[in-house]
C-alpha cells in the first residue's frame, strides 16, 4: 500500500457554539481497511458526514489523492467515489435489487425510457464482479438485512467507489452472514479499494482492519496498526482510563426459584424449553441468531404467548397472555431492538419512560404533569442518561444513552424478573462496562436477570449459569465454572443434548 487516498488534516466542526470535532486527523490508504473507532458521541459519524459532504468543517482540509478538494454537498462527495452505507439501510423497499443499484441513475434509451435490458444486464455483471447471488427483480423489503447490505455495496460500486464507509455493518447479522461479509470486505481491499469500518466488536476487527484510528470526546487519540495493539489498548485509548474488567461481576448466593419454566412450547419457533431462575441470578441465554431465544422471551412476557408447556412465578402456576399479565406479575423486558420495540423515537424522553406506568401518574383520568415529570427525571438520573433536558426527542440521542432510557423505562415498574435481549448491542464498550455493572448491582439485590446475548465475552463474564439453545431446543446448561466458549459454541451447533456435566 502506497501513499494516503483520503486525508483529513486537523478538521473541527462546531454546532450552535458547541464543538464536536477538534482538529482531527484521519488518513486512509488504498487497498486497506481502516478501523474508526471511540464511544458514542466521540465524534465518529460527524466525521463520516463531513467525509460524505453533508457537513462542513468549520476548520481544517480533506485531501484526494493528495490534492484539497472541498465537497458542496452528498453528491460532490460520490462523484469524487466516495460511498457510505449506514446502520440504518436506504434502499428503496418496494423496488427491486437492480431497481435500487441504479435507483436515481437508470441507463435510458434514445428514446427517454428506462432501458430495462441494459440495467438488468449491468446490476447482473456488478453483483457477480462482487460475487454476490441475487435475484435481480426480488423486492427490497423481502431481502435478509445481509443481503440489504450486498445491495447496498453493489450500489456503492456502481458510482465506481474508491473509499467505501461501513457504519456498524455486522450489528445485525448472523455470525454465517457476518463471515461472507468479511469475505466481501477482503476482496474489495484485495482490488484497491479503501474500507472505513465502524464497530464497536473490537474482536471482529483483528481479523479484518490493517490500521485503527480512535477518536475521544470529539479529537484524535491515535492511529495504530491493529497487529500492534491489543484489547485492553483500545478500550484504554477510547474511554481516558484502564477497564480491567468490563464484566464486573458480583459473586451472589443465588434465592429461591422466582421463575420456572418447563415444557415451553409455541408451534414453529421453540418447544420443550425448561429452566429455573433464581432470585440474585443471572441467568445467560446463548446460542446462535434464529436458535429461537428471543421467541423464548417474547412468550414468557405474553408478546407471543406460548402453545404450550407451563410457566411458575415464585412457585404459583401462570398463564401470561398479554405484557400487561406479565408487568403485573413483576416482569419486564428490555428488547432487542430499541429503535423498534424498546422506544418510540418521536417521543420526549419523560414520555418513553412512563409509557409503561402512566396509571401511577394519573389522577381521574388526567396525567399529573408534575408527578410525572419528577419521577422520570429521577428515573433517568439513576441511569445517568446524557441528554439537554427530559424533554429531548429519544431519537436524538446516542444508541447507549437510548438504551439508557429503555432500562429507566422497565426499572420504574420494579420488576422482580428482568428480561435483556442483548442489552449491550450496537453501544459503545464504556456504555457496556456501566450497563454490566447495573446488572451486577440489580442481581447483588435480589433481582432475577435473564440475559440473551449473542456476544460470548459477555455471556461468560456475566452469567451465574448458561443455558444454550439450538433450532428451538435447549442443548446445554453450564454453571459458571464449567461454561467455556469451545463448550457453548458446541452446544450452539449441535442437535445433540448436552447436560450439566459434559
């Protein structure tokens, strides 16, 4: 690899008085794949839209090829081969993949009319150069996220892309559709094209970045190559301080039974799961995407009741059909997805986090201001929520401090089962350290914690005990002592069961 692509030479950018971005510095070369990392709110995505031309630094110069080049807008920005894709896909849904590589750019004939047989043929050689499979004419809106993303690149490299952008591409892909991904990844830097990759899976990240550049509080730390730094470097330059333990983990005696569940069953998604959940514990639920745990989840908190089977609370038999049934019994769920079933991002923050209670706060039939706002505002604090005010939109804020709200939202019900569905997903690793230690605090008091999470890390630094699932089946449980990464991922790939003492 030669000389810099793209370079950015001390840039800032400032909002309303407030700067975000001082005096960073970036350079990527040909051919390599950059790491862009730092905690949420470092700075990251004003930067990539700064690269991308939908802002201007207040300061500072971007080089092409060695030469300043100063972007008006978006379109500046791809025209000089420079392509973005975002956590948030854009293709158009109810168009199909070739519809949407050449969205905006169809090739037309003499005539003005879309000529059809030139864009079918041009999508169909640009996604084999990729070596990418797809139905040309299949709707967007019925493509895997993965596939979303394949579409997404084609249509990067259909602009002829130089410097492609990757904002947490592998958020929400299996580790199978993370693997081809990757593969994509090396093969477009084998042919010269620069990669910047955003993640906060700092392991994914030495099997695929040449180099890392880290950004804290809105400036430049340090760019380093990946083979040169370890973990604990990483998390070290992105938080200002040493985390030796990103799992702190209280040693507890775990209660009495607080949740047993036995033969649970719902057609075509899990049957025959049982387990038990102790008051103090926390209980990790692993396997791979689609083994059914989410399902597992759903059911207990009557979002999708189960079929069949039986659930216990405290020792009394329960059917839960409904989340109201299960709020009343004392559970709460924290899902997967935040943007789509966590919150609703239109909504003030004071607002997300009494939707759950708003009887508390109302009074014949009118909601006490007041009341409401004062109790939420704590709720948020004991959460140490990073926002202008309560009355900010949950859309605005950074995905860890909007993760943040959803746990004020369930805590104020005082549930004695919580639920996480991958409560650390998509959040910065210093955000992860304070979302384990609450978990940690919660279990110390007696809370019940049923933890999903596709991260095996977090799995094994959090859990008491773990259960793992495979296609809808338990396959395995491990205490503590025994669970080893080797041991769940085998359990998460075979239909064979596993018992207590493998």
């Amino acid at each position: 690899m030669s000389e810099t692509i793209l370079e950015l030479k001390k840039i800032s950018k400032s909002f309303s008085g407030v700067e975000v971005l001082h005096e960073v510095s970036l350079a990527v070369r040909p051919g390599e794949v950059h790491a862009l990392l730092g905690e949420n709110g470092a700075g990251k995505s004003t930067l990539v839209k700064i690269i991308t031309g939908v802002h201007h630094p207040d300061k500072g110069e971007i080089l092409l090829n060695g030469e300043p080049v100063y972007f008006s807008d978006a379109r500046d920005s791809r025209q000089a081969g420079i392509a973005a894709i975002y956590q948030e896909l854009s293709l158009f849904p109810d168009l199909g993949v070739a519809e949407n590589i050449f969205a905006g750019r169809q090739p037309v004939t003499l005539g003005g009319q879309v000529d059809w047989r030139r864009l079918y043929a041009e999508a169909g050689s640009l996604l084999e150069s990729l070596g990418v499979k797809l139905d040309l004419k299949q709707k967007a809106r019925t493509l895997s996220i993965a596939q979303q993303q394949m579409v997404e690149i084609a249509r990067a490299f259909s602009i002829n892309a130089r410097i492609l952008i990757m904002d947490e591409p592998t958020s929400s892909l299996t580790l199978h559709e993370v693997d081809d991904l990757f593969r994509l990844v090396r093969r477009l830097r084998q042919e010269g094209t620069a990669v910047i990759f955003i993640s906060h899976r700092l392991e994914e990240l030495y099997s695929l970045a040449d180099r890392v550049t880290v950004l804290r509080d809105g400036a430049y730390v340090d760019t380093r190559s990946m083979k040169d730094v370890t973990r604990d470097d990483l998390i070290r330059m992105m938080v200002g301080r040493t985390i030796t333990d990103l799992f702190p983990k209280q040693d507890v005696q775990a209660g009495d039974v607080v949740l047993k569940v036995e033969n649970l069953t719902r057609a075509g998604s899990f049957q025959d799961v049982s387990f038990e959940l102790r008051r103090g514990e926390i209980l990790g639920l692993a396997g791979l995407v689609g083994a059914g745990r989410t399902n597992v989840a759903r059911a207990i908190f009557g979002v999708e009741p189960a079929t069949g089977g039986s659930i216990q609370i405290e020792g009394k038999d329960v059917v839960i059909t409904s989340p109201q049934q299960a709020i009343k019994l004392g559970l709460a769920y924290v899902p997967e997805d935040r943007q789509l079933h966590g919150l609703i991002p239109a909504m003030h923050i004071t607002s997300n986090i009494s939707l759950p209670m708003l009887h508390r706060y109302a009074q014949s039939g009118w909601l006490r201001d007041k009341v409401e706002r004062k109790a939420t505002y704590e709720a948020a604090r004991q959460m140490e929520v990073r926002a202008n005010n309560v009355w900010q939109l949950a859309r605005e804020l950074s995905g860890g401090n909007q993760q943040k709200v959803v746990l004020a939202k369930w805590l104020s019900t005082n549930p004695r089962i919580l639920i996480l569905d991958e409560p650390t997903r998509g959040i910065d690793v210093g955000t992860k350290a304070a979302v384990h230690g609450l978990m940690s605090k919660l279990a110390s008091e007696g809370m019940a914690v049923l933890m999903i999470s596709s991260e095996l890390p977090e799995i094994l630094g959090m859990s008491d005990r773990v259960i793992v699932m495979r296609e809808g089946a338990v396959t395995g449980e491990f205490s503590r002592a025994e669970a080893t990464q080797e041991k769940i991922i085998s359990a998460a790939t075979q239909t064979v069961t596993i018992g207590n003492n493998p």
